[in-house]
C-alpha cells in the first residue's frame, strides 16, 4: 500500500508540471533562450525580472507596451523622452529620472528575443513534499524495508548479555556438583597489587619519573608557543561575505576593496559605499552561486542585511537615511610590538595577497592561513628574493651588497630584513 500511494502521489504531480512546461513563453514570435543572454548581457545591471532596480521590473513588459514604441525607447530612450511622448516621460519619472543607456546595436529582433525572454511566466517554487530535517539535505534516503544497523546491534547485544548470564549460571552448577562430590575448589591465592610491586622496582619508578618530566615540559612548551596564535581563526561575521563569490567567481581584485594596502600600513575595512558599487544593483545572487551549505534564499538575506546597514531602498532605488553600524570581527591581529607595513609588501616588494592570506578565492569563510608567528617572518624573509624589476630605490644597495655575498639576487634578509629593528620600535 505504501509504495502504491507513493507512486500514485508521484504521478499526480506530473501533470502541474507538464502545464507549466507547457505554458506560453512570448508572444512576440522571438526566442527566450537567445534573449536570456541577451539580457544579461545588456539589460540585467540595471534591470530585474520581478523586482525593481534601477530601472521597473521587466516581466511582462510587452503587455503595457506597442512593440514600436520598445524599438524607440531600447534604440535611444533620451530622443523619445525630448519628444514629448507621454508614456516615455512617465516612466523616466517614475524612475527617479535615471537615464537608460542607448541601445543602437541591438536589432529588432534581438529586441524580440529579449521581450520574448520577459514574456516566460514565473516559476512557481516546487511545494516541499516533507518537513526539512536540519543536516539531512542531500543525504541518501533510508530504505523502508530491511533490517537496519539499529535492530542487527540490538540483536548482538541480546546475545552478548545472554552469554554472560549462562555463564554465570554454569558456574553456580560446577560449584555445586563439586560440593555434592566432596570436592574442594582451590581458593584463590592472594597476590601482590600492582601498585606495590612497581614502587618496590626502583628503576622502572626512576624510568616513570623521566618520562613524565620530559612529556610534562613538551606539553608546556607547545601550550606556550601556541599563545596568541590564531591560526585558522574563521569568526562569524555580522554579514556574511562569500570572497569565493567576490575574489573567485567573479575574480574581484583584492585591491578593489581593500584599497588602503597599496598605499597604507592597514589593508583598512572597506567602507560600505564600496560594496553598493556593485549591489545597488544587485539585490539577488544568481542560481548556481548556492551551496548545499548555503541557499540561494540565505545569500539574499545578506545582501538585504547590507541595504539595512547603508539604508537602500530597493523599491524606491534611493537612501532613506537611516544606517545602522556593521560590527566586524577581527581575523588578523599582530601584537602591538610588531610593525607591518601593507604597501611596503604589497606595492613595494610585489607580495600576491595570497602568500599571507591563503587562496582567499577559495574561501566561503574568511579565515587566518598563516600563524603570523615570528618564525615564520623570518623564513620567509630568508627565502624570498628582493624584486628589482622597476624598482630603482634598490638598485646601489643591491649592487653593493650582491658583491658581498657574491650572489646575483638578494634575499630580504641580506637586504636587512633580519634586523630586529625593522618591525621593533
């Protein structure tokens, strides 16, 4: 019964889905598939299909609208509206008078794929069939016959305690056919604790000692060195910050948010401002940038979180004015005896973000990738070679000291960049 009603429930959602395969897409004769990469192409920076940006939601658009007047509006929206055309002026006034771009190059029969691509209904979110159990996503489904893991243990620990209760039971018989044949049981010979006989042996206590003092000052020492190393340190952040999103799909520069490196001792917390470059007009991430771990739905959430801090109104397309502060958790964080100059790295020596920050393209998380320890400075300092090219600031010392150490490159530490000086004072 319970596989009939399955398939039965399975194939009554078929035919919804059928309909709405099957449902109109354009009505004007051109391709929604070629006008999907025609918009977002040309118009999805500014344009969204259900929502508001900079410009009105485009779904359906072809039903408020003559197809001649879309060719004039696409083709050159400004001459349109200095003509006077009263539908033109509406909306670039309900639009907070934002100027659409001109779009010459586009014929009208990419106009139609792109009109026929807003013309597809929306799809409706598929019903959830069964309450979502938290950490179960994507796991395989339990089968609803056969003997599980559970039943096969339980079984085995019946057998397991019925052994030891005949054993029990078996002994209690020996013992009493023995007595009903005058048989005397041996009594168990008292024997000398383990405890005394090791403190009587004095080289396995003095052996004892030594072990125990040599682990005892190994742990205190890697207890010690691990002080105020934050290795692998990935906090939660008030609003999440996917820089797989950011630095990896998109291939955002570093240096576009964290400007400051170029130029200042702090790579700096970007300002908000920089972020609404980008998510003024962008309110929703696209459908293959979730996770399993992450939804579409939760990358929203932020971007939503984001609009709140700077006070967006995506509706409206304007600031309301009222902020709120976004308090960030602070991932690296060098003592404050020790000095480290960002640009000096960065512009100067030509260091990738990465030799100190890890693939940070990878990272959903942010995280610590080096342990930042002093040790580690120095390394790299003994390993990485000064770079000359363009750089005429070291061009006399450099040809001084290579003649000392009789090499053709310098490494920062023959440079000075072990002298305890450069970051203590």
């Amino acid at each position: 019964m319970l596989t009939f009603s399955l398939t039965s429930f399975a194939q009554e959602a078929a035919p919804a889905a059928d309909a709405a395969a099957a449902a109109p897409t354009a009505t004007t004769g051109g391709d929604p598939v070629v006008g999907k990469e025609l918009f977002n192409a040309n118009c999805a920076a500014c344009h969204k299909l259900d929502a508001k940006a900079t410009g009105p939601a485009l779904r359906g658009i072809a039903a408020k609208y003559e197809m001649s007047w879309i060719y004039k509006w696409v083709h050159n929206s400004s001459d349109l509206i200095k003509s006077g055309d009263a539908a033109a002026v509406k909306v670039f006034e309900e639009n907070n008078k934002a100027v659409m771009t001109a779009f010459p190059q586009l014929s009208e029969a990419d106009i139609d794929n792109i009109i026929a691509y807003t013309s597809t209904p929306k799809e409706e979110a598929p019903a959830a069939t069964a309450a979502a159990v938290p950490g179960t996503e994507g796991a395989a489904p339990q089968a609803e016959g056969g003997i599980t893991n559970t039943i096969i243990l339980g079984a085995l620990a019946l057998v397991m305690a019925m052994l030891v209760v005949m054993l029990f039971l078996v002994n209690n018989v020996l013992r009493k056919v023995a007595k009903a044949n005058n048989i005397e049981v041996a009594p168990k010979q008292p024997t000398t604790p383990i405890w005394k006989a090791f403190v009587k042996n004095q080289f396995l206590v003095l052996v004892t000692a030594i072990f125990l003092l040599l682990s005892g000052a190994y742990l205190v020492y890697g207890f010690l060195m691990q002080v105020g190393v934050d290795q692998e340190y990935s906090p939660i952040q008030p609003i999440h910050y996917s820089h797989r999103i950011h630095a990896g799909d998109n291939e955002i520069n570093c240096k576009y948010c964290h400007s400051a490196a170029r130029v200042s001792k702090n790579a700096g917390i970007p300002s908000l401002n920089v972020c609404m470059n980008c998510h003024k007009n962008i309110a929703e991430v696209a459908e293959t940038t979730a996770t399993p771990e992450y939804s579409k739905a939760f990358y929203d959430e932020q971007i939503q979180k984001l609009y709140t801090a700077v006070g967006w109104d995506k509706t409206t397309q304007s600031y309301t004015g009222k902020t709120q502060p976004v308090k960030w958790v602070r991932i690296h964080n060098l003592p404050d005896f020790v000095y480290f100059n960002h640009s000096q790295h960065v512009t100067v020596a030509g260091v990738e973000c990465q030799t100190c920050h890890g693939p940070v393209e990878e990272y959903e998380i942010q995280k610590q990738f080096a342990p930042l320890t002093m040790g580690w400075c120095i390394d790299c300092h003994r390993k990485t070679d000064v770079k000359m090219e363009g750089n005429e600031y070291y061009t006399k010392i450099h040809e001084q000291l290579s003649k000392k150490y009789g090499v053709d490159k310098l490494t920062a530490a023959q440079m000075g960049g072990l002298e305890c000086g450069k970051c203590h004072y």
